[in-house]
C-alpha cells in the first residue's frame, strides 16, 4: 500500500513526464487557427495559387 507522500510523489512524477508533451499540445490547440491558416499560405506560396503573388504578377505583366 502506497503512503499519502508516496502518491503525491506518484503524480508529481506522472505530471513531470507527462507535461512536455500536454503543454505544447494545449498551446497548438489554442491557435489551431493561426497555424492552419499559416500552413494554407504556404501551400498557396508553393503551387503559386497565392493571393499575393497573382496580383504581383499582373503588376509585372502589366509594366512588361
């Protein structure tokens, strides 16, 4: 049988073990939307389907 301090001991352990991995899950969850929209523009960058860079180009035809 494990004593009250023995248990606390226990927990304190799980939760050092434990919080590396909660923390930066919990933080990612937070500003799920912020790292999704971030991932868009760079997939948008990388199949040149940007906003940006369509209006950059048509600047450059344009002066061409």
């Amino acid at each position: 049988m494990l004593s009250k301090n023995n248990k606390i001991r226990l927990k304190v352990l799980g939760l050092f073990l434990v919080s590396p991995i909660y923390v930066p899950i919990v933080v990612c969850w937070e500003y799920r939307k912020d790292i999704i929209d971030f991932y868009e523009d760079c997939w948008k960058i990388a199949t040149n389907t940007h906003n940006a860079l369509e209006k950059k180009q048509d600047d450059n035809t344009k002066t061409s």
